[in-house]
C-alpha cells in the first residue's frame, strides 16, 4: 500500500517567499512520511504561470533525502485555466485530468491524497468537489496551514471532512429523484448514503420511499401497508372504498406520463378504467358473481332478478335478440344450458360489463355521453394491442385514444370518467390518490432539512 499526491503548484511552493517556509506541497509530503506512509508518485499540476514554480518543487523534492526518492511527474493544465485560473470549471476539468493520470498510476490498495492549500481558490476548491461527488472513494483531502496565522492548538497539516459537501450532493440528487418518482434510485441512496440520519422524520421518508417502490409496480395492498401507521382514519376509509384502486392506477399512469413513459401511461390509464368497471361490476351485481383468481364468474341466480338487470333487453317477434343487452342474455343462458353445474359460471369479461352498464346507467348518455366511446369492445382490442406491439407509441397516440388533445384535457376526462362511473366528485388527484397525498409529505421532509 503506498500513497499517490496530487496537487497543483502555488506561488508559495516550494517554499513561501514571505515566510521561508517549506509551502504546502513539501510540507505535506513530510507530514505523510513521518506518519508511515509510502509516497510513490507526486503529481504536480501546474499553469503557464507556475510552470517554474513546479520545476522549482520538482528540484527541491529531488534535493532532499527524505523525499529524492518519490517519482515526480509535472503535467500542465489547459491554456483556458491558464489565462484564468480562477475558473472553477476550468480547474475542475484539470483536477480530473490529474485523477484520471492518478488512478492509472494506482495499484490494489494504494491511497490518493489531495493537497488542497496550493493554487487558486477554484484549485483548491477542485478536489473537494470530486472527492465529495464520488470520483474518489479512496482519497483523503489535505489542507497546510500557514505558520503565520496557526492559532494555539492547532496542527500544521489535517485531513478535511467533506461529508457536508457530499450530503449536500447526495441531497440534491435525492431531491430530483423523488420529485420525479424515481422511487427505486432515491430508495437505493437513502439507504447507500450518510443523509438519512440528517432527517428528522427518517422513519415517515423511509417508509413512503419504500411504498413508492411497490406503487409503481400497482401492488397496493403492500403500497398501504407501508404506509399503515401514518394514515389518517379518513384515509384509512377511502382506501377501502370499491373505487379507490383505479383512482391510484390512474394516477400512476399520469405519473408515467410525465416521465416519459407513454406506453405505460397507456396501458395504466386504460387499465384503471377496465378496473373501475369490474369493480363497478363487482358492486352492482354482488349477489351474482364470485372472483376466481381476479376473474368475476357471473351465476345463473341473475335471472331471478330479470326485470332489474334485463329490463331493456329487446328482442324481436320471433324472440331474436334486438339489442346488445339481449343478446347478451342469450348468451348468459346459453352458457347455463351447456356446462356442467359444478362448473364456473358466466365470465363476465369487459365487453358483458360494458353491455350492463350502458343499461344500467343509461343516464350516461346525457351526463357524460363522450364516455360511450370507451364502453366498446374496439378500446380494449386496441390497448392490447398497443401493450404488445414493438414501436413505440406517441403522446398524442395517447391523447387521440381518449379523445382529447392535450395532457391537461387527459387528465381530467380520466378523473370526469372515473367520477361518473363511482358517483363520486372528486376535483384533483390530491383528493383521491394516497400517493399523490405522500409525495407531497416526502417534498415538505426533505425541503425541512434544507433549511436546517
């Protein structure tokens, strides 16, 4: 194990001309020897305007015999840092540049030190900065002080902590990636990092971070155990209503839809509008049907309520099916008269469910009549299709297969339909998505730390 340093050249290396003091490059060399280590290579990065003072240092280095015997190489920086070296992206780029010489120097368990007291306050600042953002796990960041100005106890050369700066980085990506719902990413740095102890409410962050992760993935009944211990009853409540889950679908999809996802966006929008249909089923028809495996099973004990569920079914003098919902009923009972009774019974798929509704809820033609376009068969065919095709699918692809031009328009007729079908009058997604509720609740935990 041996130690690697690197440094760019100030006025006052190698020695200060206004103390006669050895400057910061040698001084830490000395100060790593007579701790034990073995130095193998000085890199000594250095401008048009400090080139000589670099070959003075690589002479001094070279003179003395505690230090003649450590490689020293002198690499100069870009002409932009050398007509402004106060240019901190100038002089990060250089303290990269050196890095990148540096690892390439390294061997299995060696150490980077970095001399932070030469050079220009964008120099010095330089190296913090890629230590901080990650760039060199295996480095410690020195600084000299000047003898002149040592106050009564303190050490001539230590070790700077940079977890501030890092956490402050770490922040600001963390910040970004819950902002955007990028649950899996912030899960992965909170736990990864050093900033979840910053947190007064680390509990309640870490806890909505991992919900996030099983939200996205529409697995709810563990999205609301995560959460179990922070809901309110009322929220306890509403997420036991009937039409709670295709209201947190479709929240979702407005999620993907922002991230860039339109198929995805596609396929949850839709899908919480099939759910909240089924789910309408469901309630609608609850003394008839029973679920198998996610599946609702329609039971032939529906006839003895014919005059409610079949009122509007026509058919013609001969007995033939005149409309949809009769020809449904044909169908239901065909279905009863051919299998076995141990058997299933009636699958109420999308369209039978579409065929019930637009019966049952006839007022949706005056109410809410753009909705009739999706009580088809067509609209489900079409987002299987879309689902398993390899293109990709356009925003407006999306907009189009709900009639609309606009995001705004789209996430509003997907809230009027979910409304209409479970009578509810919800006017944002703030009201009706728990997620939506918790985001904001993570913004406020995290935006609280920033002002500390």
């Amino acid at each position: 194990m041996a130690s690697i340093v690197l440094s760019f050249v100030g006025n006052q290396d190698p020695v200060s001309g206004t103390t006669d003091e050895e400057g910061s490059i040698v001084t830490l060399l000395r100060h790593l020897l007579a701790a034990g280590s073995t130095i193998r290579h000085v890199i000594l990065l250095h401008t048009t305007g400090t080139e000589s003072k670099a070959r003075d240092t690589q002479a001094w280095l070279a003179s003395e015999p505690a230090l003649c015997n450590i490689e020293v190489h002198l690499r100069p920086t870009s002409p932009s840092l050398s007509q402004d070296p106060t240019d901190l992206l100038e002089a990060a780029q250089a303290a990269r540049e050196g890095l990148k010489m540096s690892q390439s120097m390294m061997e299995a368990g060696d150490h980077l030190e970095f001399n932070v007291s030469s050079g220009t306050p964008a120099m010095k600042s330089s190296f913090s900065i890629l230590q901080a953002a990650g760039y060199a796990p295996e480095s410690t960041v020195w600084q000299v002080r000047n003898p002149k100005e040592m106050g009564e106890g303190q050490k001539r050369v230590f070790a700077t902590n940079v977890s501030v700066l890092r956490r402050e980085f770490d922040l600001k990506v963390f910040r970004s990636q819950v902002e955007n719902y990028d649950f899996d990413s912030a899960c992965d740095l909170f736990k990864g990092s050093d900033i979840a102890g910053q947190f007064a409410e680390e509990e309640l962050i870490d806890a909505c971070l991992r919900a996030g992760k099983v939200w996205q993935r529409s697995k709810l009944d563990d999205f609301k155990n995560f959460l179990d211990a922070y809901l309110s009853p009322e929220q306890k409540i509403h997420y036991e209503q009937w039409f709670y889950p295709s209201y947190e679908e479709a929240y979702l999809a407005i999620v993907r839809r922002k991230q860039g996802s339109i198929v995805e966006a596609f396929f949850h929008s839709f899908r919480a509008f099939e759910g909240i249909l089924a789910s309408w089923g469901r309630q609608e028809l609850h003394a008839h049907v029973e679920e198998k495996e996610g599946a609702i099973y329609l039971s032939d004990s529906i006839f003895t309520e014919r005059e409610k569920f079949f009122a509007t079914a026509k058919y013609t003098k001969d007995n033939k099916p005149d409309n949809d919902l009769a020809k449904l009923e044909c169908k239901i009972k065909e279905h009863f008269a051919k299998q076995d009774p141990v058997r299933a019974g009636y699958l109420l798929d999308f369209p039978s469910l579409c065929k019930f509704f637009r019966s049952l809820r006839e007022e949706y033609r005056q109410k809410c009549p753009s909705l009739r376009s999706l009580l088809t068969d067509e609209i489900s065919r079409k987002r299987n299709t879309v689902v398993h095709q390899l293109r990709g699918l356009q925003e407006q692809d999306l907009y189009q297969s709900w009639n609309v031009e606009s995001a705004d328009c789209w996430e509003s007729r997907i809230l009027e339909y979910l409304n209409f079908i479970s009578e509810q009058s919800f006017s944002s997604w703030d009201e009706v998505s728990l997620m939506a509720s918790f985001h904001q609740t993570l913004i406020s935990c995290i935006a609280e730390y920033q002002l500390i």
